[in-house]
C-alpha cells in the first residue's frame, strides 16, 4: 500500500480491478475501522475517466482488505480507494 506522509494518521491508496456489485478485494492495510476517504469509478477513455461513487462505498465492517459497492458495476474498469488508517 502506498502511504501519503504529511498527515497526522496513515493515508493509504489503491488502484484495483473493478468488478460486481458486492465485494472488491483492496490490496494494502485496510481493515474495518478506518475512514473511507475517496472511491473513485475510473473508466478508460482517451482521457480516462474518473466518477466519485464514494457515497455507495464502505469499508466492511467484518473483513480486512474488502470494500463494499451497492450501486456501481466497475466490472472491466478499475476504482481508486483512498482511505485513513484508524489508530
């Protein structure tokens, strides 16, 4: 996981293959706990696309490394997370 330093907890990213609604496997430390900062819908293109599906996200609240979707199939695209480590 990349961390962003500067700020006053751990901020980690991720760029992942999208998929189904339901599950998405998030590479990295996020856990249940920490703040969703910023999802993000990247769509290919020239340019590329990005739509903020963030409202629509969770971090589960049972499993490491998983985020929820409830609205958005990403399938064949990929999503940005951006979240903060609780500590």
């Amino acid at each position: 996981m990349p961390t962003i330093t500067g700020f006053s907890v751990p901020v980690g990213c991720a760029l992942i293959t999208g998929g189904a609604i339901g599950e998405l496997q998030v590479p990295g430390n996020i856990q249940p706990g920490d703040a969703l900062l910023a999802v993000q819908h990247v769509e290919d293109g020239t340019p590329p696309t990005a739509t903020d599906i963030t409202a629509e996200c969770s971090i589960s609240a049972t499993k490491g490394g998983v985020i929820e979707t409830t609205v958005t199939n990403t399938t064949g695209d990929h999503v940005h997370v951006l979240w903060a480590k609780s500590e």
